[in-house]
C-alpha cells in the first residue's frame, strides 16, 4: 500500500483499515501540537481531546491547574507552581479507528525555542483562538512558526460559551492579520456567552449542546436538521445561516479538493467554533483532524531527497528531557518516527556519531506516566530512556543511512553569566550545565576569556534562567548566581569576523558549545549597524526567528 497523498479524499483514508505495513499505520495517524498564547485553553482542549477519547476516566485528570487534580500534560513542579507549560508532554489516543499523537507545546513565548522543535515533529497544527481576544502576540509567533516549517494549522475557537467577539469578525481577523484564508466547518448558532450549538457547514444540521456540568463530563448533543433547527432556534439560526450564506458568497466553502490542498499548503485554515471547557465542539475537531489533517507523509533528508515511509526506520530527536519525575531521574530522548516500523530492543544508528543505539528502554510517554512501547510507526513518538549521546535535532536510522536537517536554534535576546555559588560544587555546575546545554534548555556560550567556571548562558525569553537556575539547584546540588549582560543581539560570524571584533567595545564573540558557531553579541542594533557600516565585509549573520 501506498501513503495516502495529503490532498486525498478523506472518506478514502477513513476506510483504511489497519495492515501492518509502516505505511498503511502512517495513514491511520495525525500528529498534531496546540498552539495558542497563554490561557486560551490550551491544557483544558488537550484535557478534552483525551477526556472525549476516553483515554482518561474523568475531566482533570491530564492537567494540575486551576484547582482540579492530576496530572499528565503539565508535569514538572515549576509548570505546576507557576500554572503555565514549561516542557513538551505527549499524549497519545486511539480514535475512530485512528491514533491520535497530540504533542503539548509550552503556552510562554519565553520557551518558545521548545515550540519550535515540537512543531518540527508534528504534521499539523490547532490554532487556538480565545473567542473574546482572537489573535494574540503568542498566537501569531507561533504561527509565523507554522509557517516556516509549512505545518498546515486548524483554527479552533476558544471559550464561546462566555461573551466574546462576533464570529465574522474573528474570522475576519485571522484572514487579514496571519493571511490565512479562513474556511469554517462549522458556524455557531447563538452568540459568544449564550452559545446554544453549532451548524454544520457540509449539510446544514444543527448540533445542539446542553452544557455539562461543571465541565467535568461531557456535555449532551442533539442533532437536528435544518428544519428542526430553524424551528426552534428561530432568530438565532437566522442569524447563523446569514452569516454562513455571506461567507459562501466570499468563497471560503470546505468542500472542494483545491480547499484541502490549501489547507495542506499552508494558505487557508479550516476553522471551528467551541468550548473545550465544556466539550462543546471538541468530538468536532478531533473530527476534523481525522479527515482533514494530514497523516505522515515522507520526510526530506538534508540532501533533499525524501525518506519514503516504508523504508527501513528512521526518526528526528526533536527533544530531550532529564528528570521529568523524581522517581525516574534519568534522561529522555524523544523522537518522532518518520519512516518504518519501530521494534523495542532493535539496534539504530545514531547518525551525528555513527554510533550503535541500543532501544531496549523506549517507552510511550503519556505525560507523567510511562509504559513500555514494543512497537510504533510512522508519526508516533517514542520516549528512548537514557539516551545520553543523543540531540535535539539528531537523527537515527536502522538498515539505510539517512540524515535529517537539524533543527536550527533561535535567536538568543537575553545573556547571563552563570557562577556556581558554592565552590565545593564545581563538577556538579560543569557537569549540569553540559547536561542542559544538551538537552537544549538554554544555549551555551564560551570564551578562553571567561574560562570554564563562568559560562554565559543565551536565551530566547528570561524564564530559560530560572529553569536552568531551579534545575541546577534541584538535580545537580549546585545552586548558581546569575549575572545578566547588556547584550541584546547576536550575529553568527566566523574566525576573521572574531579576529576583527576581538577590541571592539561593548561587543563580544563567543562559541556556542553545542555547534561550535561563533557568535558575536551586540548591546543594541544601533551598535550592529555601526559596525556593518565601518567594516561590510564582515560576515555577521541573523539567526532565526528574531522577536
Ligand atoms: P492554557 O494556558 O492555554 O493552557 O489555558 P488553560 O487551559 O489553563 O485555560 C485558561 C483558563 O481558561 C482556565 O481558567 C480555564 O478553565 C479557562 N477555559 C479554558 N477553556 C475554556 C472554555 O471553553 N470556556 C471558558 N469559559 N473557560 C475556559
């Protein structure tokens, strides 16, 4: 059997039964991360996707927040202390006769570095919108990442059981601010606060909603036809079938194959209306996803050529996590499978080292809990237990070499030099900072200037710090001071550009442990374009995703 091209029939790839092959399980998958700013809901949709697929027996059971107990999404102390998403959890469910991955992503642009490399592994995006604010600072960062990497992105949104914005006007605002043509699937009937269902935009039925209590269950749905529906909701869905009749006017039906492929092409976004709080329109969009995202497709080596997903394994580290629970302190690598089929205990190629990788301790990773994984296929996520040589970005392989392009690393905005406060506990701090720097919590950076014992540590957002800081302190007894530098900007260059700037004043050239890039920093852009102005020859490079 053959993949399944993005720009299929979905009814065509919902028939498809499981065969076994790597490719006939890839089609069976979506792979997908939320993306939204802080508060829109992101840890209460990941609650009610699982909670509606039944992974979890009862509402609160994924996330920690807000009162209510358990925890699976949000899992390290700090997340829970501080109520936002530090590390990436996964989560993983079977649904209509499919397997849904759903990666968590950190909310705080601050860890957006993490994002980033989520959205290396997935194969789709959920934009999260908050319906009383829509688009927000956080959510177009993270789509202009979505863009970069032509992860297509779902639109869901958020909170319309409370007053909010007009749909059409929310609409509005993701086709003129993000450049998304929007094309909803479904339309609300009742306004944002006294929300009474959702009109489906395919064939005109109505599911009603009766709000669960609590949110703890699932909230009741009744399906009604347009008849029923324009009956009963009288002025209401008069008001929804308008707007939907101006939005068929302008084009932005969901029906067509050109709609799907610019879905899959990153030009337009289905969107979707709901309350995960409440269950309302969450079946809806794990619906959505099951017929509209795209399942894995073959994955582009570094040398341009595609990996097709029957070949022999192959998978992207995209994260690597130490000590995710006190009871298991040790070190996890996660790697999505791109091609093959994934068998605990087979032997791999680490392809940075040319190394044997032995998988004898992968495991599924569902939040805070771990089971053994025997077997997993394309688009899954496999936790490799103390996988110490192992990289975000690194690729492994079985039978048939194959190099991934690595993940590039952002633009770090925030410098410190960090000391170890306690003299006694200098091996822990080196030891500890190589630890972190591996696992790509924070960039590294060093001179023969500042020697050894005073790193400085390069971040896309403050916070970076006090997770270095809390898990230097925790995991390694050795507590740190941390003292920030006036740097603001860095520009990758090479020997000659160091040589030249070795005297210059207020600037810097440092090496980035983790790749060797030499990097100069600048107190301010001002500086920067003096000293381009003074000497252009010399090579001063952006990096990514500059704020
Ligand atoms: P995150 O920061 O994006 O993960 O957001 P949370 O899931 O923690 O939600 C932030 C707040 O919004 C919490 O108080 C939630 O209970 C609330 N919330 C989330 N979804 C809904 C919703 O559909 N309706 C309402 N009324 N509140 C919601």
């Amino acid at each position: 059997m053959t993949v399944a091209s993005p720009h299929a029939d979905p009814g065509e790839r919902d028939t498809a039964g499981p065969d076994g092959s790597p490719s006939g399980e890839a089609r069976r998958r979506r792979t997908f991360a939320v993306i939204s700013h802080p508060d829109a809901g992101k840890s209460t949709l990941t609650e009610a996707l699982a909670l509606h697929a039944e992974v979890i027996s009862a509402a609160g059971a994924v996330h920690g927040k807000g009162g209510r107990k358990g925890v699976t999404s949000d899992w390290m102390d700090m997340e829970r202390e501080r109520g936002i998403s530090v590390t990436s959890a996964v989560l993983q469910f079977a649904y209509r006769d499919h397997v849904i991955n759903l990666l968590d992503t950190p909310g705080h642009g601050d860890f957006s570095e993490d994002t980033y490399r989520v959205l290396a592994a997935v194969d789709a995006a959920v934009m999260l919108l908050d319906a009383a604010r829509g688009l927000e600072p956080q959510t177009l960062k993270l789509f202009d990442v979505c863009r970069a990497r032509g992860v297509p992105v779902l639109t869901f949104v958020n909170k319309w059981d409370r007053p909010g914005r007009e749909p059409l006007e929310l609409v509005d605002e993701v086709e003129q601010r993000i450049g998304l043509r929007p094309m909803p699937i479904t339309w609300p009937v009742g306004i944002a606060g006294d929300f009474h269902g959702l009109v489906e935009r395919a064939d005109g039925t109505m599911r009603r909603f009766t709000r669960a209590a609590h949110g703890a269950s699932r909230a009741a749905e009744e399906r009604l036809d347009a008849d029923r529906a324009a009956a009963e909701e009288g002025v209401d869905w008069e008001r929804a079938t308008e707007e939907l009749e101006l939005l068929g006017e302008v084009g932005a039906a969901f029906d067509t194959p050109e709609a799907m492929a610019a879905f899959h092409d990153g030009t337009a976004t289905p969107v979707m209306f709901g309350a995960a709080l409440s269950n309302i329109g969450v079946a809806r969009l794990l619906d959505a996803l099951v017929e509209l995202a795209p399942p894995p497709a073959p994955r582009p080596s570094a040398t341009g050529d595609e990996r097709p997903i029957d070949a022999p394994f192959s998978g992207l580290v995209f994260k690597v996590q130490a000590s995710m629970d006190k009871s298991h302190r040790d070190r996890v690598a996660f790697v999505r499978i791109c091609s093959g089929r994934f068998e605990r205990g087979m032997v791999l190629t680490h392809d940075a080292t040319g190394r044997p990788f032995a998988t004898k301790y992968a495991q599924a990773m569902f939040g805070r809990d771990r089971s053994t994984i025997e077997e997993a296929f394309p688009g899954d996520i496999v936790g490799l237990v103390n996988a110490t040589a192992l990289r975000p970005g690194d690729t492994l392989w079985s039978e048939k070499p194959v190099t991934f392009p690595t993940i590039p690393s952002f633009a770090p905005e925030h410098f410190s030099v960090a000391r170890v406060a306690d003299a006694s506990k200098t091996k822990q701090f080196r030891k500890g900072i190589e630890q972190l720097d591996s696992e790509g919590v924070i960039q590294v950076l060093s001179s023969d200037l500042r020697g050894d014992q005073a790193p400085v540590l390069a971040a896309v957002g403050p916070l970076q710090f006090e997770v270095v800081a809390a898990r230097l302190a925790d995991e390694f007894s050795a507590p740190i001071k941390l003292e920030r530098l006036d740097y603001t900007l860095a520009r990758r260059t090479d020997a000659a550009g160091a040589d030249a700037l070795r005297s210059a004043i207020g600037i810097e050239v440092l090496t980035r442990r983790a790749d060797g890039e030499l990097l100069a920093l600048f107190p301010h852009k001002w500086r920067l374009q003096a000293v381009t102005q003074n000497q252009p020859d010399l090579t001063l490079e952006p990096l990514i995703a500059e704020g």
